[in-house]
C-alpha cells in the first residue's frame, strides 16, 4: 500500500490522495518503545492493515534534511545537529512540526504515531492537541526488547533514500542488494546508526521517553508488546492484544 505520506513528509501545503474508502474501524495509535525496537517496521505492517496513515516525526525530519543545504531552515539544520548526535530535538522544534501537520490527525483512516510523543511535555500537548480536534487515541503500544538485541537491530539497518521503507541486513534484506524491492530507491544507513550515536539514544530514552508508558498506564490506554521474534509475529501479537480492546473512534 502506498506509503507516501506526503502532507506528512512535506508539510500542509502538500496534498494526499484521499483514501478512495475509509477503513470500518478508524484506529488512533502511538507506538512507544526505544530506538530501533521494531517501531517503524511495525507501523508500516499496520499500515498496509488499519489503513491507518504512519505518522513518523524522524521521517520528517529526515525528509527535510534532505533537501539541498539552502532548502533547509535554521531549525531544520538544527534538529538535524541534534538527531546525528543521538540526541532529541528540542520539544518547541518538534511541537510545532506537529501542530502545523495537525489535519493528518484526521486522515481517513486514522493514524499510528511513531517517535512521537517522546517527553512527558510532548504527551501533555498531544493530549490538548487531540482535545482540540475532538478526537481520542485507541490504545498506546509499548514495544520492549533487550538492549543488545536493539544494538543488533540498529546495526544491520538500511532505509530506502526514497519511500522510507526498512529493512536489515539479515533479518530482513532485500531481494537485490542495496535497493527498496517497493521503488527501487538507493537503501542508506542513517547517520545516528553509529555505535556512539546508539548509546546516547538509548541513553535519552531511559531519561526522557520512558516515563511515558506510566503516562499512558494512568489514562488506560497501555498495551505491552514484546518485541522478540520476526516482525510478522510482532504484528500478530499487537493485533491480537488490539482485538481485545473495545476500539474508540
Ligand atoms: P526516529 O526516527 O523516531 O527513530 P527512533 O525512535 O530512534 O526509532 P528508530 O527509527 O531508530 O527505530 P524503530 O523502532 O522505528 O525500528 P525499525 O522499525 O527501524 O527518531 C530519530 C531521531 O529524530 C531521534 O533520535 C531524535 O533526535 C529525533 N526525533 C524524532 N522524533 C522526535 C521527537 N518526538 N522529539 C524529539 N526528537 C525527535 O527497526 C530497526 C531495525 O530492526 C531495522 O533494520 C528493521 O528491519 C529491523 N527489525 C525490525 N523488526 C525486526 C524483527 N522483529 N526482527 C529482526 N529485525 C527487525
């Protein structure tokens, strides 16, 4: 399914193809869980599923940073600065990517939140944000694997220069080498994969992101998913534990 994304991606200005039918059920995620834990892969399987948009404030960032040098705003190259350092984009930065992306809250499908919120401040906003637009998230999935299984994960990583898909080097490779089986697009690792990188992400997440799966355990909206296993299984089980979830929308 078409992954594009580009009101996303690009900002208001752009346009999506509308959904030509909405999905039975409008589904409302935030996917939390550290770096590298399956997120995105995740995201994308639901996707082609729910029909839900994949919302990935990394991706935006990314997407911007690619433009050439004089495209890129002096908050851009600043969110940029901090990303290679492993480091998060200070919440104003990201809070007002999101705000001025605020109608792809109400895709068609609904929408599934990848890296975003990821501070206790970022939560509270969402939460006022989703007030505003009148609209309730269907469930929070937390994502938990091992640490040295995630190293391994973000080790072995490619993404497509292109469409964003992912793969790995083992565990999920391509069927030709270096280029995305969707598009064809160049497959690149992404700067903040360096080992030093890693250990400051997973360093932010412990600090800065993990308080909020007691966040969402207040307001109930917390699902546990253990993250080991291929990424089908993964799937299967979060479907599993959402079936068993009176579903909101
Ligand atoms: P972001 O892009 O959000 O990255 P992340 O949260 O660090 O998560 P990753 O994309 O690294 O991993 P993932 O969990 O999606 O795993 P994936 O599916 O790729 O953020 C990057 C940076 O942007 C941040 O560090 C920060 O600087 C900034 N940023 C973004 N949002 C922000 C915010 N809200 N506030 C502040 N700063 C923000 O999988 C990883 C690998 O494992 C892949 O190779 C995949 O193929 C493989 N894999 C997946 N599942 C399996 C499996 N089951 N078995 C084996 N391999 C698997």
């Amino acid at each position: 399914m078409n992954q594009d994304r580009p009101a996303w991606l690009h900002g208001a200005s752009a346009e999506c193809d509308v959904l030509p039918k909405p999905p039975a059920v409008i589904t409302r995620l935030v996917l939390l869980g550290p770096p590298g834990v399956g997120k995105g892969t995740q995201a994308a399987l639901l996707h082609d599923r729910l029909g839900a948009c994949h919302l990935s404030t990394g991706d935006v960032f990314r997407n911007a940073g690619s433009r050439p040098d004089g495209g890129q705003t002096p908050a851009i190259r600043e969110a940029l600065a901090y990303m290679r350092r492993g480091e998060l984009v200070p919440d104003a930065t990201v809070l007002e990517t999101v705000r001025e992306r605020r109608a792809c809250l109400h895709c068609r499908g609904g929408f599934i939140l990848d890296g975003f919120p990821r501070t206790v401040v970022q939560a509270e906003s969402l939460q006022r944000l989703l007030d505003q637009e009148r609209l309730q998230l269907t469930a929070v999935i937390n994502y938990d694997l091992p640490e040295a299984a995630i190293v391994e994960r973000l080790a072995g990583r490619r993404t497509c220069s292109q469409c964003k898909a992912v793969y790995h080097l083992t565990e999920r490779p391509p069927e030709l080498a270096g280029r995305c089986d969707l598009c064809q697009g160049a497959l690149f690792q992404r700067e903040d994969d360096e080992p030093e990188s890693i250990r400051v992400r997973l360093e932010t997440y412990k600090q800065s992101t993990a308080p909020l799966i007691d966040f969402y355990r207040k307001l109930n909206l917390l699902i546990l998913v253990p993250a080991s296993g291929t990424a089908d299984e993964i799937y299967v089980r979060t479907m599993s534990a959402l079936s068993v979830r009176p579903l909101r929308s």
